[in-house]
C-alpha cells in the first residue's frame, strides 16, 4: 500500500502509458492461451493482477479531494501573506506610536518648564504691583497737589492770553473790522491784518498806517512776558512773478519778514522770540473765487503762543 501511494506521487502525470502497456500484456497473454490450454490459470492470474494495477494507477489521478487540498492550501498561503501583512502593518503602527509618546513627552516636560516659567512671571508681576499699589497710596496727596498745579498753570495761561487778547483789542480798537480782527483760539491770540492795512498790490513794503498798527501792537507785547510770536504772511491764489518775487512763496515770505523787522527793529521786540514763516496760497481762510474771498486771503497773521516749558517740565517730572 506504501508502495502504491508513492508510485501514485510520483508518477501520476504517466498514468495513461502504464494502462497502454498493462492492455499490450494482456493482449500477449491472449496468445498464449491459444498456444497453451494448460496454462489458463496463470493467464487469469496475470489478468486478475493486471487489473489490480490498472485500477490502482487510475486511481492514482488528480481527484475532488486533491483539488480541493490545492485549493485550501492556496487560501492558507493567501492567508499567511495577508497575515504577515497586517503583522508588518501594526509593528509600523507600534513604532509610530513609540515616537508619538517620545514627542508628546517631550512637550509635556516643555509646558510643565513654560507652566513654571510663567506660574514666576505672575508672581513677580503680582509683587510689582503691590509694590505699585503701595507707593500709589504714598504719593496720592502728592498726585493730587500735581494735578493740582496744573489745573492752576492751565488756567493761568487761559488768563494771560484771554488779558492780551483783551489788550490788543484796547490798543487797536481805531482800525475797522476790514482791516483786522483778533480772536482767542485753541490757547493762542490771533491777530489779522488785511493786505489794504499793510501793504500795496505786489509789493513787501509796510505802509505809514501799517507801521503805526504794529507799534501799538508792539507795546503791549514788550510788557506781555511768557509769549513768543509767529507771523505768517498769506496770499490768494493768482500766480505773481516779477522781477522781485518769483511766486507766491517769495512775496509772502517777504511780507512776514517784513513785519518782523519793523517789530524787532523799530519797535524794539527781543528778535529770540519771533519768528517769520510764509504759506504762499495754501491756508485760505474763504474760497478764492472772488473779489471778496481773495482780499479775505492777503493777509498776514500775527500768532500769539504761550510758553509751555513749564507747564512740560511739571507733567514730565
């Protein structure tokens, strides 16, 4: 039996030849039996074991069951590949996970270092302010007596130019409205003289009447201390050029140093606080666009400002 199966294993794909040769004996056989009567047993007996064999090499060929075992051993295979797949898959996941745990370690010793760092902060932060909050309770009455001064320097200045603005007006007072006007703004005095008052068409040279109207000005600036002064000579928008000023720029700058002269030359007001600017066109108090508006425009302004380096000095202590 032994023997048989492994004949079957191994020669299993030869099957036909064998049973083409076991058909061949029998058919010399059959000779025989006509040649020798006598030997009719042996003849069936070789026939009978004939047939064993062929039977048992037929046997031999691929049936149901060994498909089927092909078959299954197929799918174990598929199996065990996919197996070893998932197996490769999840060491990959373990080793991922392995360097997610070192990172995450690593950022929680990163906050825990940030949790302490900062936990430092606010308490230095805290004792700085009760260290603030302390000294504000010291110096509150000295706060209070700063403000104070303050409010007093403030109002102080209000009553200093509120009492030139009121005296330039006494001194000025037989000029007409056209020819000038005085006003308190935004801290400052400002006086307006109109181009008719000062000056002819074109020209930098103060008038007679003009130069009588900054003398009377003079007076009450040279007993006014605390003050320093702007003149800013203005134009309209028509385009000049001549040969003495070449545009705007030039004769409203001539104007305004004009004035200064008279003020600190003739009139004897300390040139260190004075100073001479010119806007050429581009300050309009009105619209340009008619008679009216531009002789509104030709002016030269007078701009009183108090001193505020000390009223710096104190907020900057």
């Amino acid at each position: 039996m032994r023997l048989s199966t492994w004949k079957c294993v191994n020669y299993t794909t030869d099957h036909k030849n064998y049973v083409t040769l076991l058909i061949r004996l029998l058919i010399n056989f059959e000779l025989l039996i006509t040649k020798k009567i006598k030997m009719k047993k042996t003849v069936h007996y070789f026939v009978f074991m004939a047939m064993i064999v062929s039977l048992s090499l037929t046997s031999c060929g691929p049936g149901k069951k060994l498909v089927s075992s092909r078959a299954k051993v197929d799918n174990l295979q598929k199996d065990s590949i996919d197996t070893h797949k998932q197996l490769n898959d999840c060491n990959t996941l373990v080793e991922n996970l392995k360097d997610d745990k070192s990172s995450l370690l690593f950022a929680k010793s990163k906050l825990e270092k940030d949790k302490t760092f900062l936990q430092n902060e606010n308490s230095s932060v805290h004792n700085d302010l009760m260290n603030l909050s302390t000294e504000s309770k010291m110096t509150i009455n000295e706060q209070a007596a700063r403000l104070k001064i303050l409010q007093d320097m403030i109002q102080a200045q209000k009553d200093v130019m509120n009492n030139l603005k009121n005296s330039i007006a006494n001194a000025l007072m037989n000029y007409k409205s056209d020819e000038l006007n005085i006003l308190y703004k935004d801290g400052n005095v400002y006086v307006s003289l109109q181009e008719k008052l000062l000056f002819k068409s074109g020209s930098d040279v103060v008038d007679p009447k003009g130069k009588e109207a900054l003398k009377f000005l003079a007076q009450v600036l040279n007993t006014t201390t605390g003050i320093t002064v702007m003149i800013e000579g203005h134009t309209d928008s028509i385009p000049i050029k001549t040969n003495t000023f070449k545009d705007n720029w030039d004769l409203s700058t001539a104007r305004a140093t004009s004035i200064v002269r008279i003020l600190t030359v003739e009139d004897g007001f300390d040139p260190s606080r004075i100073t001479a600017s010119g806007k050429s066109q581009f300050h309009p108090v009105t619209a340009n666009e008619t008679v009216e508006g531009r002789a509104s425009n030709r002016r030269t302004e007078i701009i009183l400002s108090p001193n505020m380096k000390e009223l710096y000095n104190l907020i900057y202590q």
